[in-house]
C-alpha cells in the first residue's frame, strides 16, 4: 500500500556522499524535527530527470527555503557513486540532497516502487514528491506517468507549502 498525506514515513536509511566517502542517512536524522521535500524519480541522468525535475528544484532552492523547508533532497534508485556524480553535474551541491536508493528498499517501504523493466531499468522509484514534517507527510504527489514532470514539479510543490 502507497503511503498518502497523514501517514508517518517508515523508518529506513538512505546512502550519501560525504567528502570521505558513502555514508548512511536514517531517516530519523533526514526527517526528525524538520520540515523536509522528497522528490524522486526514476533514474538519474535520464531526460526528464535531468531536464525538469532536479533542476526546477535546484533552481528554487532559495525560494523553498524561505517558505520554512529545512531540506530539499532528491531520491532514486541509483548507486551513491552516480547520484554525487548526478549532483555535481546538475549544480545540486548545497542545495538538495542526494538519496541513493540502490536496492530500492526505502522506495518499496513507501509503496511508489515502479517496474521499469520494459525499458531494462528494473525496479525504480515513480515520480514524485512530499512534503514531511516531523516525520509525517502533509503533502504527497505522485505523476500519472513516469514521463511527465507536472504535479511533482518545484513549482506545484512550492504553492503547496
């Protein structure tokens, strides 16, 4: 079952670069007592991914943060080594947070994995993105395709907070 708006998000843990190297990020140390956006999509360097989705955030990365967002991080089911090389390329550093994902664990334990096989892909994340405060999801929008960057844009999501 999808998490949706009310529910807590599960616990779990994600993989970051830090300057010595992959590090675990819980999810109590992303979410606990912050006002934090998630957005994920399917894969990094892909073209919606990179033409749309991240740099809408990156580009309004000052903005969110002045309408109270602690963090601003970007989930997908991707290695730790590609989504730094992702956020370097993309102008990201010190503006969202890069969440690897790798075996897809915390993407299924929020119900919005996608089977992208088809397209020789595997499993991966829908497009999507929510707010969380203090752990609990207060606004959730998933796209209708996997192609499109609509209702989980920066812009959607700002208008939300």
């Amino acid at each position: 079952m999808a998490i949706k708006v009310g529910d807590r998000v599960p616990a779990g843990r994600f993989t970051v670069m830090k300057p010595e190297g992959p590090a675990a990020l819980t999810t109590d140390e992303l979410f606990k007592g912050k006002k934090v956006i998630v957005f994920s999509l399917p894969g990094a360097f892909t073209p919606t991914c990179s033409k749309q989705h991240l740099p809408g955030f990156v580009q309004q990365a000052d903005a969110i943060r002045k309408k109270g967002i602690n963090t601003i991080a970007c989930l997908s089911v991707n290695d730790v080594f590609v989504m730094d090389a992702w956020g370097k390329a993309s102008g990201a550093e010190g503006k969202v947070v890069m969440l690897a994902d790798g075996n897809a664990e915390y993407t299924r334990a929020l119900g919005l994995e996608l089977d992208a096989s088809g397209f020789g892909m595997g499993i991966r994340g829908q497009r999507f993105a929510m707010v969380i405060d203090d752990g609990k999801v207060t606004a959730l929008e998933v796209e209708p395709s996997a192609g499109g960057c609509t209702v989980s844009s920066a812009a959607v999501i700002m208008g939300k907070l």
